[in-house]
C-alpha cells in the first residue's frame, strides 16, 4: 500500500542546499536546478523525502500505458491524500504514474503537460487550480491523443464536450449543498450556545469555480439564519500559512466573532492556529467548519477543534479519475452524461467521525477502496462506484457566474437530459452504488 506522506513533513525544496542534497540522491545527472523545479516530480521528491523518514522508495510500474497526476499543489493534506489514492490506483491497474507538483501555477501545468506527452503518457488525471490553462491543454490532448480528466479548479461553462473526446470526464464533488450543510452545522452551534453572532469567511484561492460554489452555499446557509451576520472574509489560497494570516486579520477586524467558515480543512487549521494565539477556544467559544475531509480535517474534530468538515474523501477523487482513465484506455467510451459528473460529500462531525478515522486515516495496509470494482472494463456487471457518483448539473456547478457572450449549453449535454440519458444513467449508478463512502473498506477482511 502506499504510504502517506504529510507535505508538511517535508524538506524546503525552494532552498539550493535542498534541492542539490535530493538530486544528487536521485541521480539526476545532467538536470539543471531550474529544470528539476519545473517538472517538480512529486514522485521523486517523495522518494527522497520517504527514504529520509525510512519508508521504502516509490517505484514507477514499467508498462505499456503510463498516466501522470498534474497536482494543484503539495502544500495542501488535500492533495497527499488525493495522490495516495491516485497512486494505490495506478498500482492494482497495472498503470505507471508520476505526479507533478504544479505549484498552484496553471502557466506552470501547461507545461508540465507538455513536457509529459513529450515524455509519452497515455493519459493524464489533472487537478487543476483554475481553467488559466484547461482549453490549451484539451487541445493538446485531442492533438495528441492523450486522454485526460480533471477535477476542482476549471474554467466555468467550459465543457469536456467543447474540447473533444479526449478531455473524458469533469468530475468534482456537489460542493453547494456540501458547503452549505457544513456552514449550517456552525450555524447552529452559535444559535445553541449564543443565540446568534457575527461570523467570518476565509475562502481559498479568489475566482477559482470551486472557491465561488463554495461561498455561495455558505451564504445560502447563513441566509437561513437571521440573527447570525457574515462580517467580513479573506482569501486563505487554499493553505493554511496564508489562512492564519488572514484569520489574524479578521479577528482584529471583528474580536467578537463566534464562527469560520472556512473553504477547505487546510485553511481551517490555519484559522485554527491564528484563533488560539489569540486566546480563542475552538470548539468553545468559537465555532469553525471546513471542506473535504482530509486526514487532519478528521483528527481536528476527533480532538473538538473543528465542528465539522465535508467529507468528500481525497483518496475517492485520485481512484476514480485513475480507473476513468484506466477504463479509457482499454477501451470503453463514456456517454454523454457521464462525462460531467458529481459525488456526494458527506457532512463529517463528532458522530461519524471514528468511522472515517478507522477506513481512511488509520487503515494500516488496508486500501479504502476496491479500485478495481471501480473500472467497468474490469467489472462490466458488478462494477461500484463506492460514492453516490451522479450526472452534473452545470447549473448548479457555475450557476452565478456569468456566462461567456455567445456560449450556449452544449448539444450532448442537452440532449442527454432530453432524451432520458441522464436519469438513466443516474438510476444506474445508483443501482451500482454497494459500498457506502462512511462504511468499512470493502478490503477489510
């Protein structure tokens, strides 16, 4: 199984000491500095930094159909945990990987894409922090004949169905119902203990699709709630150093503050940290939720810390955008509605929270997830999808933002949900739906 590094365990590669030290170890010979940093291989920093702790050295799979995973950035737990899925997937697929930091730089993904093709992968899985670069690299894609699939950060009402074949799926969770059941947790807490109060936002990276969905599911709650006010917010980028910064700020701003609305688990732990120093208690005095459930999101309300969290679970997004691309490969098409599509978080407190310590932070060497039921090439009758994975609603999805002069909604997309293609398929994934995301691992003994 592959372990799971922390990034915040992590060496500062952005120091020449440090990065001389790991390409010396690695045996990059003839590499400059600045061409190492470009490609930023996670894989390899993984294996300098793994042997550094004493865990065994990630080796790439020597076949025929190689993928690479375009991270958004190793500063996020989000995106670890992401990659340690990922990578268990590409395992039981056969499939050699390798995983690039984009260092939150889509300019930066642009060419790490390039450079991977060049390299000859077969199919990339991207996680991208904004659409700066997804029309260049679908054309690339179809150029080439490299599929790819992405997830979170995107260019709105840009669709794999306007890109061509080759861009297979768009996939995120339904994160406006995610984040406005989240919100509504903390809201409820101030109304128990104080019968209303001020609390503030402290979002992610500012016109990023996901980071606007978010903040408008967060402000449909707190509408539902008259006597409790958004004061203020600021951008925490996604990370939690740039998170307690901007907690620190707004609690000079609003020092009666009784709840955070933070946008994901890495900037709640910066809010968090920028709270106690101040002298708030967590989980006392002031009320805070994040988004996605990742190991430390789980641990944080483990230890009372943090109200609540939306488990959309990291390591499901690196199994299921792998399998796509595995089942892409061996020769499965996609319909229509199944090239845009959405799963179902679910809303992580105090009452469920052992059971997704025990599936997904202290399994051991047990996989959270069958990732071979998650191919339909490989299980065509009994495939899983093992979350309520369902036909997005791009309404839902960029709805509020505008949208480009011109554009109109695709035909495909229009027609799958004209002609019944779209529920169909929704009523399928459903029927197929056998391993509940907050159950026992199927691996389980």
């Amino acid at each position: 199984m592959t372990k799971k590094l922390n990034p915040r365990w992590f060496p500062d590669y952005e120091k020449k000491s440090v990065v001389d030290a790991h390409m010396e170890r690695l045996g990059l010979t003839g590499v400059s500095r600045r061409q190492f940093l470009a490609t930023a291989s996670a894989g390899a920093v993984a294996l300098g930094t793994g042997l550094s702790f004493g865990f065994p050295g990630v080796a790439l799979a020597d076949t025929k159909n190689k993928i690479a995973h375009l991270m958004m950035t190793l500063r996020l737990e989000y995106v670890a945990n992401a990659d340690a899925g990922a990578q268990e997937a590409a395992e039981v697929f056969g499939l050699g990987i390798e995983s690039v930091d984009g260092q939150l730089d889509s300019g930066r993904q642009l060419d790490q894409f390039e450079q991977q093709v060049a390299a000859g992968v077969n199919g990339v899985m991207l996680h991208a922090p904004d659409g700066g670069s997804i029309r260049r690299i679908a054309e690339l894609a179809n150029q080439n004949k490299v599929w790819f699939d992405n997830t979170w950060g995107t260019l709105p009402w840009f669709t794999p169905f306007d890109a061509g074949d080759y861009y297979t799926l768009y996939a995120v969770p339904e994160e406006f119902s995610a984040h406005k059941d989240v919100t509504a947790e903390v809201c409820k807490a101030i109304m128990a203990a104080f019968g209303g109060g001020e609390v503030v936002g402290v979002t992610g990276v500012s016109g990023n699709s996901t980071d606007l969905i978010r903040s408008r599911g967060r402000d449909a709650a707190i509408k539902e709630f008259p006597q409790i006010t958004l004061a203020g917010e600021l951008p925490g980028k996604w990370n939690r150093e740039d998170s307690q910064k901007a907690m620190e700020d707004l609690i000079s701003r609003f020092p009666k503050l009784r709840g955070v609305i933070a946008q994901n688990d890495d900037v709640a732990d910066g809010c968090i940290a920028a709270l106690r120093a101040a002298g708030y208690k967590p989980g006392e005095d002031v009320f805070v939720c994040g988004a996605d459930g990742t190991s430390g999101g789980a641990e944080m309300i483990k230890r009372g810390v943090l109200l609540a969290t939306s488990a959309n679970v990291p390591q499901y997004m690196g199994g299921l955008l792998s399998s796509r691309l595995y089942d892409v490969l061996n020769g499965w098409r996609p319909k229509a509605a199944e090239r845009m599509m959405s799963w179902r978080s679910i809303t992580m407190t105090k009452d469920n929270v052992d059971a997704y310590l025990a599936r997904y932070v202290d399994n051991g060497d047990v996989p959270p997830f069958d990732y071979k039921k998650m191919s339909k090439v490989l299980h065509p009758d009994d495939w899983d999808p093992q979350a309520d994975l369902f036909p997005m609603d791009i309404d839902l999805e960029w709805g509020g933002i505008p949208k480009p002069d011109g554009w109109d909604y695709p035909k495909a997309y229009v027609d799958s949900r004209k002609d019944g293609e779209a529920e169909a398929v929704r009523a399928e994934y459903a029927a197929h739906y056998k391993t509940p995301l907050l159950g026992p691992s199927p691996m389980k003994g």
